[in-house]
C-alpha cells in the first residue's frame, strides 16, 4: 500500500491495494460555503467489501476500472467504469466486488451550506447512479483534486473547494444514463471520440466515410439506439 501522509479517519477502507488518499479537515467551521474533507483513489482488493447505514459527509465517487455491485438508498446498481454515484447522510450504501476485476475507484467527501444544494442542482443527486461519457476528464479533475489534496498548502482548502465544483459541472455536462457505458455501442462512441480529439486537425471533410449527414445520423442511431441530436441532449443535461 502506498504511504499516506498524516492521520487517516477510521473510515478509509484497508481493504485496498494501494491508494493515494489525503484528509484536510473532519470538521469544517459552521458557516463554511463547500469545504472538501477528504478524497483519494483507491485500488480495491479482490475481498473488497463497504458497508455503511449512514455517512457524516456528502461524497462522490466515480469507477475508472473494474466492475462490482453497488446498492445505494435500497437500489441495487453496476458498478463499470465511468459510473458515478453520490451519498450523503442517512444514505445507505454497500459495494461488492465483481468478477471483471477489481474496483479502481476516486472519491471525494464534502461538507458546507451547499454541498448538498450543489449535488441537488446539477447530479447527481444523493443517492442516484449515472454514468459521464468523459470519464478521462472527470479522472483528470479527480487527479488534480488529489495533488492539490496532498500538497498541504495554506490554500488547499480554498484550491480544492473551488475544483470539486469544477468537478460537479463536468460530470453534470457529461452525464448519460446510467447503463449506457457497459454496452458495444458505448465503447464504439468512445474509440470514436478519441480518435478525433487526436485527429480532428486532420479531418476536413466527410471522407471520415459518411455520405452526407443523413447517413452519419441513421449510423450513429443503429449504433447508439437513439439520434445524435438526442444523445446530445442527454448529454448536456444539468
């Protein structure tokens, strides 16, 4: 396991094979507007289990690879990668490893006056699972969350405060339904994606191997199961 610095609160799992966690402050001043407490990765082990009736915190957590179960406020969930869930108070939830390997999980707990008003505006909401079709941008916020974590500055607080929002709004701007990352057709979608943010200075014309317009849209439904116009929809949802 990898060290961590500073006292751990009686919460983080040991049931990890390494992780990269810190912890700024278990209990914020009344009044404060969103203050992180604490946020990490961890590599899950084989036996990985968690189990809670209730959390002090509001958290977010988010799959980047493996596969497990989750049940979360009574109702049972996968658990792929680019899932994303939250919690909160007097939310049960439990985690249970998968036969697809184990769990690589980032998670964030928060607290403050809008915490709970933030995940309540732009998702998810406490106790609600979905899915970001961006999962490489949400892992890169969550990395810049840990760094910033882990620096112990006088101003981390302030600095990782200001990224969990950022954090939020993404996930909020790249949100799809929850299911939708496990399928063949996902995966299509996210080979396509990729390969124009590498190649896009490249493509100039339909010679990406469509007709017209017409026959990209009747592609991607075949594909996707519903029109581009409306996975873009689904999409930018806040």
């Amino acid at each position: 396991m990898t060290p961590e610095p500073g006292p751990q609160p009686a919460f983080f799992s040991a049931q990890i094979m390494e992780a990269r966690r810190f912890c700024l402050d278990l209990n914020p001043p009344d009044g404060t507007r969103l203050a992180v407490v604490c946020g990490g990765n961890e590599n899950c082990g084989p036996d990985y289990v968690l189990s809670r009736s209730t959390f002090p915190y509001w958290g977010l957590e988010f799959v980047a690879q493996g596969q497990g179960r989750l049940s979360l406020a009574g109702q049972s969930h996968a658990l792929v990668a680019g899932t994303v869930f939250s919690y909160g108070p007097d939310i049960a939830q439990e985690i249970l490893p998968g036969e697809r390997g184990p769990l690589v999980k980032y998670f964030v707990d928060f607290a403050g006056e809008e915490a709970e008003r933030l995940l309540r505006r732009h998702g998810p909401v406490p106790g609600t699972v979905i899915q970001t079709s961006a999962p490489n941008e949400v892992l890169a916020l969550f990395d810049n969350l840990i760094r910033e974590g882990l620096s112990g500055t006088p101003l981390s607080p302030q600095i990782t405060a200001v990224i969990l929002e950022h954090l939020i709004l993404k996930i909020a701007d790249t949100a799809i339904p929850a299911g939708a990352a496990d399928t063949p057709a996902f995966s299509t979608y996210r080979r396509c994606q990729r390969y124009l943010e590498l190649h896009w200075q490249e493509l100039t014309s339909l010679d990406l191997g469509f007709a017209d317009a017409f026959h990209f849209s009747r592609t991607f439904k075949k594909l996707m199961g519903l029109p581009p116009a409306h996975f873009a929809r689904l999409r930018h949802r806040a």
